[in-house]
C-alpha cells in the first residue's frame, strides 16, 4: 500500500534550470517516501515558495537569479525555520561550503553525484544530521591539514613564552627604568627584577638593554 501524501517527505526545486528541475522530480517522485510539492526559477521565489509550501527539505542551488542561494539561506530558514535546505551546486570550493554551512545549510551535494546521493542526502537531513558531499569533505580535511601543518611549521613568538611579570619588567626596562625603580613601580625586591629581568633577556635571546628596546619598538610593545 503507498503512502499518503502526509507521510511522505516533502520536497522544493529550487534551481534555474528548468530541465534540471523536471529531471530532479522524476527521480525524487520515483521514490515512495519523497514528494515533489513545488519548484522556484530563482531565489526570491524559493523564499516565497518555503514559507506558502513548509516543506520539509528545499534543493537549492547557489547560482539563483534575483537573490543566490547564500542570501536565500536566511530568509527561508526565517519564514520556514523547520525546513532542513539542502545545496545542490556545481560549486566544489570549500569556501562555498563553509558559507553554506554557517548561513544554515543542513548539507552540501554536487550536481554530478545527484543520481547515486541525492536520496541518501535527502534521507540524511531529515534525521536532523548534516549531509556534504564525500569529494566536498576530502577538500575540507585537506586544507585543515594544510592549515593545521602550517601552524606547526610556524616559529613560536619568544615574547609569548615570557611570564606576565617578565614581560612588565622588560617592558620598564626598554623604557628606561632602573632595576630599582622597577622595584618600586612593580612593587618587588630589587633582586627579585634582576631575576625576572635576567631570565626574560635569556628567552628572547638578548644581551643589551638597545637589543631589547629594538625588539620592543619592533613589536609596538612601548606604546
């Protein structure tokens, strides 16, 4: 016995290919638990559609006349915050995808793998998890292991590994300050800032007083 059409997931086109959209319907009509209830040309017209239909997932595409689907993301999600919106694009940048995801987006497929994952994509959402398309995540994992990677190559910045009161004691140092007015400004024994500025010139690697005045002006730490 079929279901009825309140059982079944109901589906928005939202794309501005006419051509692409009837391909689209035939497949999704041709699965029992989906129903195609509408289609939109352009994007004002998917956010006029999403709130009359309330469907339950809208195929968008990014590239839409009038408004793209990133501005579109809001504006349905506003009118029809229980749609789950799902990226149908050509566009396989990661940059694409992270704007999509941030907007709203529930998940992110390509229009070349629309026949093998657009059902399981479909299915996805409505279980209330993310879907993006498996090429879509390798690009995501490889430029976080190329930004990750980078990071570690970087050369850690010396001032960071100086304490707090190392670095107000060098501070007061390059501005001039005698270990005993140091004393008085910071409220220590005077051996105690030779320690802190002692140890603080063996971290940065200096061994003047012009070498630290230098790295300070450098580094805007005087102002």
């Amino acid at each position: 016995m079929s279901e009825s059409l309140s059982e079944r997931i109901k589906i928005l086109l939202a794309d501005d290919h006419a051509l692409l959209r009837s391909g689209l319907r035939l497949l999704i009509d041709s699965q029992p638990q989906l129903t195609v209830v509408g289609e939109a040309g352009t994007g004002v017209e998917a956010v006029t559609k999403a709130r009359e239909l309330q469907p339950d997932v809208i195929l968008l595409d990014l590239n839409m006349p009038e408004l793209d689907g990133l501005g579109a993301i809001p504006l349905i999600k506003k009118d029809a915050p229980h749609t789950r919106i799902l990226i149908l694009t050509q566009h396989d940048d990661v940059s694409y995808l992270q704007e999509a995801l941030k907007a709203g987006a529930s998940g992110y497929i390509l229009k070349k793998a629309v026949d093998s994952e657009l059902i399981m994509a479909i299915q996805t959402v409505m279980r209330g998890d993310r879907y993006v398309h498996s090429a879509m995540t390798e690009k995501l994992l490889q430029q976080i292991d190329t930004q990750t990677s980078a990071k570690s190559h970087s050369a850690p910045d010396p001032w960071e590994s100086l304490s707090d009161r190392e670095r107000d004691v060098l501070r007061l140092v390059a501005l001039g300050y005698t270990n005993a007015e140091i004393a008085a400004e910071l409220f220590l024994s005077v051996k105690t800032v030779e320690t802190y500025r002692m140890r603080g010139m063996e971290k940065l690697d200096l061994q003047t007083r012009a070498q630290l005045v230098k790295f300070a002006l450098e580094r805007k730490l005087l102002e």
